[in-house]
C-alpha cells in the first residue's frame, strides 16, 4: 500500500526564474523507510515542504502536479489538517522552539487542536518517553543539547500521531554524540513504531545501512532511485554532484577500478578479504 503519491510535480517560486522542483513522479509504500540526497540547491528541502502542504498553501509559486499524502490530495486539505498526517522536522530545531518548558513544547499543537485532556496527558507522556526527554520536561529548552533540542523537535511533532515523519538534514547542526542519539530514535520511529521516514541526510553511511531506498535529487529532478547498494554502486554519478560517498564504498570503489572486487557496495567482510586483512 502507497501512502505517498506525487504525480508530475513541478514548483517554482515566486519570482524564480527557473523550476526547483521538474517533473518528479513517485511513490513511497506505507512503513517504508526513505533517504533523500543530492547536492545544495539540487531540490530536497523544497521536495519536502510539499509533503505537508506549505507548498503550496503557505510559499507562493507554481506548482504543478499532484502531492497526495495518506489519501489526502495537499491541494485540498490544509496544512493544520495535514499535520495529522505528516510530521515535519527542519535541521536548526530552535526555529521550531519556543515555549517556556519542553512540556509546554510538545503540548503545544494539541491544544490549539483541542484535544481531550486525558488523551493529550497521554500522548505528550508516550512521546517524551519515546524520545527519552519525559525526565527534562520541566527543563527550559534553551538549557537543552543540541541533540536534546532536536528531540524536543520530534517529539513535539509525534503527539500529532502522524503516519509520515519527514526530516530535512535533522543532524546537521549536531555534534557526533547529538547526532548518534537523534539518528538513533530515527530508526527506532521506523523499525518499532512503523512511522514511514523520509529523512534528507549528509550521513550517506545510515542511509547505506538503514533506508529500504534512496532517492538521489540533481537539479530539481530525481536522477536515481532504488536500493541503497544499487544507487551508491554509481560512485562517479554522486560524486559529480558533491554527495558524500561512504567510506566502505570508497574502498570498493578503488578495488573495482583495480579489478579487485567486482562490486564497489560489498559488505565489510568482503572488502577485508580483497585487501587480505584478518578476519574478526
């Protein structure tokens, strides 16, 4: 079952003078768990603000094509309404941050919703607890951790209960500890609560190991699409378009060229025995 459908999906904004977004058709499956690369200005962000409809309702422009999200054309529904929905998460959380305590932050939406009290007791306690924040709900959220806040961010996204969470480069402003922690919950979201992801991301080895597919963007167009191992198998493709190639398929890669390995994604197992290191 598809729970994201875009058809011929083209977007320039107003006053632009050419498309950041081309003619993209897509489909993601319902618990799917998606990466999106490409260099800057390829598209990304832009590709994002159109799953939960702040294209076109809130960023002037012109779109074209069809954005349809958990059975909701974006067109039509508004984004309060799409916000049930998907979930959006940008890559500096205090642009999303404002209220005094966290727990004040993540009940936020749902009062403005008029949720039923209890029912939003409980939910504000499931997502604290989930991203591991419900100890520092009192805490005032600038005293939090770069990671903490990044959180904080999702957490305050996740008491909507959407079915699509969508991250743009969630972990760029994050040091090794914040970012390790938030790509932590990312996976936990998409393996324990079968949240479907679609998470823009610089860190080209979680996608390697965690995304069931890979959309590469070039110039407002997807130009690749697939398994992860099939997509960074076409190392001089990114690397023309500044992606970051893994570590271990950098190796491959070289091996390949030297007619070592056949393949450049080969598991670490594989790549030892090319290089005739001991196996551990």
């Amino acid at each position: 079952m598809n729970i994201i459908e875009v058809e011929n999906l083209s977007f320039k904004y107003k006053g632009a003078g050419r498309y950041s977004l081309r003619d993209i058709t897509l489909s993601v499956k319902k618990g799917e768990f998606i990466g999106i690369i490409g260099g800057s200005g390829s598209g990304k962000s832009t590709f994002c603000l159109t799953l939960n409809g702040i294209i076109p309702h809130s960023i002037q422009g012109t779109f074209e094509g069809n954005v349809i999200v958990a059975g909701l054309n974006t067109r039509e529904h508004s984004v309060a309404e799409l916000s049930t929905k998907v979930g959006l998460v940008f890559q500096n959380p205090d642009s999303q941050i404002f209220n005094m305590t966290v727990l004040e932050e993540v009940a936020f939406a749902l009062e403005n919703l008029g949720v039923e009290r209890d029912e939003m007791w409980r939910r504000i306690k499931w997502a604290l607890k989930l991203v591991g924040l419900w100890d520092k709900r009192e805490e005032f959220p600038p005293n939090l951790s770069g990671g903490e806040k990044q959180r904080l961010a999702i957490a305050s996204v996740l008491v909507m209960k959407p079915e699509i969470l969508v991250l743009d480069e969630p972990t760029s402003q994050l040091d090794p500890m914040g970012k390790e922690s938030v790509l932590n919950l990312i996976k936990l979201l998409n393996k324990e609560e079968k949240i479907t992801i679609l998470v823009v991301e610089h860190n080209t080895e979680f996608l390697l190991e965690n995304a069931d597919r890979v959309f590469v963007f070039s110039d407002g167009k997807i130009i690749l699409e697939g398994k992860p191992e099939n997509v960074f198998e076409d190392v001089e493709t990114l690397m023309k378009i500044g992606v970051r190639i893994p570590a271990r398929i950098r190796i491959g890669y070289e091996l390949k060229k030297k007619g070592l390995l056949k393949r450049a994604t080969v598991s670490a197992k594989e790549l030892k025995k090319a290089l005739k290191l001991p196996q551990t």
